[in-house]
C-alpha cells in the first residue's frame, strides 16, 4: 500500500520504525473479555520531501475515546 504525506503529499516511501500491530495505550479490557485489544499499525515514515515524521493510518477517533 502506497502512503502519502499529510503536509506535501509526496510518497512515503522511507520507514522510520516499524513496531509492527500495537493495541492502544491506556485502553481498559475487563476481566473475562471475549476478544482481545484490537491493535492497529504503528510504523512511523519519515518524508524525504519535507521531513515530516508520522504514522500512515490513522487509528479511528471511536476506536480511542469511546469510553470517557
């Protein structure tokens, strides 16, 4: 799949670290779930037109705050 930068929108083509499929931080899974965390990519690119530094895929603002 073919990234591209949020501020230029040149390809992204350059890694910076890949930590692979990450759950997400601070999220609360009570006892006896029936499915584990959901986890989602977390690979940081780094554009070799501006040098802007981000993660590609956006990780849905339900998914984060649904339980405040």
């Amino acid at each position: 799949m073919t990234h591209s930068c949020r501020f230029c929108s040149a390809p992204l083509t350059r890694v910076l670290v890949d930590l692979g499929e990450t759950a997400l931080a601070n999220s609360y899974v009570a006892p006896g779930a029936p499915a584990p965390d959901p986890a989602y990519e977390l690979c940081a690119r780094v554009c070799d037109s501006c040098f802007l530094v981000q993660v590609a895929d956006a990780v849905p603002a339900e998914a984060i705050f649904s339980d405040y």
